[in-house]
C-alpha cells in the first residue's frame, strides 16, 4: 500500500500491476526484466508518449513561429492529460507554459 500512495503522490496514477494489487514480487528485486507489461501500464505509457509527441510538435511550431498550429498541438496535449495527470506533473507545466506563450504571440492575452 505504501508503494501505490507513493507512486499516487510522485506521478499521479494508480497502478494496478500485480505488485500493487496482489502484493506479487517485482521484476527488478528478481533482477530481470518482465517480457510481459500490465495492459494498463502500457496504455498509460502510450499516453504518455502520445502527449509527448504533441508537446515536441507544439515547441517545434512556437519555435518556426506557426503560434496557431503550436495552440493547437498544446491545446490536444491538455486534452490528454486532463483528469490523468496532476497539476505539479512536468507535462502539465510545459503544456501551459507553451500554451501562454502561443497565446502572447498571437496577442490573444485574454486567453493568456
């Protein structure tokens, strides 16, 4: 139990592998690597990547200066982590931070 309220406080899921539902041992104590992942964390891993991908693709478009296209990739990275990942989450800080910064140049401060 202290395992999942660790890993609820530090990334802000609940795991359901067996190590935390079941108590079973984990792959690293047993110095091995499992070939088999938990369908959920490998979906959360997928979202995660997913998300990554859209914070890349914003910061590439703010960078060239396409601010609309950066909104809209920043803005579908807040639909992915809404409700999934907390307020102190890195993601979460990036995405607004490039959101706030899409907005300022495009002089749309009111959504800033």
């Amino acid at each position: 139990d202290t395992r999942k309220q660790e890993l609820k406080h530090r990334y802000f899921f609940d795991c359901a592998c067996n190590v935390c539902t079941d108590g079973g041992v984990r792959d690293v104590d047993l110095g091995c690597l499992s070939e088999a992942v938990n369908p959920l964390c490998k979906a959360e891993q997928q979202q995660l990547t997913l998300l990554s991908a859209c914070l890349a693709a914003g910061n590439k478009c703010r960078d060239s200066g396409d601010y609309t296209t950066a909104l809209q990739q920043y803005t579908k990275a807040m639909q992915l982590q809404k409700g999934k990942l907390g307020p102190r989450h890195i993601f979460t800080h990036w995405t607004l931070d490039g959101l706030v910064q899409s907005c300022i140049e495009l002089q749309d401060y009111d959504a800033a």
